[in-house]
C-alpha cells in the first residue's frame, strides 16, 4: 500500500472539517479542550472488513465514552453513503465523509494508487496531539484491524 508519511505519536493531530450525519460538519477543532478523540479510519461503505470492524467499535463506545472520548469514524465515502451504512449497522457515533481525500493524505492513510484510506485508529487528547495510533499495514485482513483495546488503554493513561 503506497501511503504518505503517517502522524506520528507527540505530533499535533491535523485539523480537518468533514460532513458527516445529514451534511452537518465536524471539525476536530471543536473538540479541543473538551473531550479526547478516536479516529478510525476505514477504507469503504459497506466492504466486508468495515462492517466487521464498526460494529466492534460500537460496541466498545461506552467504553471510549465513559474516558471521556468521542469516536469519529471517517471514509472517502459520500455523507449520504456514510449515513446509510452507519444506519444499516446500528452505529451511534458519526461516520465523516473525506471525499476530497485530505484528511486521509494528512493523517498519512491514503492509499494513493486505490483512492482510498487504509484501517488505521489514532487516539488524540484534548490538547489536540496524538497519543496513540494503529495502522494496519493490509486492510483487508481482520487479524489486523486496529485494536480497540489499546485505544482503550491510551486513554486510560491519560487519566494518570
């Protein structure tokens, strides 16, 4: 997978600004100084290893929420197609459109050569840095989805 240079751990987490549930936008921003946040990134709508993958995110949300994170799915899908997958999982949390590609190039996910991004979580803390991050080098592997887990237990760390 041909990507850009990934985010790395200590590094200020790019800003972005996406559509996500109706065309409302979400900008990380917003969240600064307020609460951490989980950014999952998947490849595709409807892919067979996405929706495998979002509904264990689901059903870990009470979890990243009860330490004091808000999770933020993103894709180079469409809103309108985010918000039908979301829905046909049961997903509670946004799913955020990146079909301009920018925020997948920023994060360094973006698999230039398919146009699409690769399976990575990064956790980011209130002050906006990157604390944790999992990149999946084959995205279509479920040995190799990004663990929840270890999110869990970046933000737990942040507790002290």
């Amino acid at each position: 997978m041909q990507t850009l240079g990934t985010v790395e751990v200590g590094q200020l987490a790019p800003d972005f600004t996406l559509k996500g549930p109706g065309g409302q936008p979400f900008s990380l921003a917003d969240y600064r100084g307020r609460k951490n946040v989980v950014l999952v990134f998947y490849p595709l709508a409807f892919s067979p290893v996405c929706s495998h993958q979002l509904p264990i995110v689901q059903q870990q949300a009470p979890d990243f929420e009860a330490l004091d994170a808000v999770v933020l799915g993103v894709s180079v899908d469409s809103h309108h197609a985010n918000a039908a997958f979301a829905h046909s999982l049961g997903l509670s949390f946004p799913l955020l459109s990146d079909f301009s590609r920018e925020v997948s190039a920023a994060y360094g996910v973006l698999n230039v050569e398919r146009g699409y991004s690769g399976r990575a979580l990064f956790v980011i803390d209130k002050r906006g840095r990157v604390v944790h991050k999992d990149v999946s080098s084959n995205p279509g592997d479920l040995a190799q989805i990004p663990s929840n887990q270890a999110a869990i237990e970046a933000l737990r760390r942040l507790r002290g």
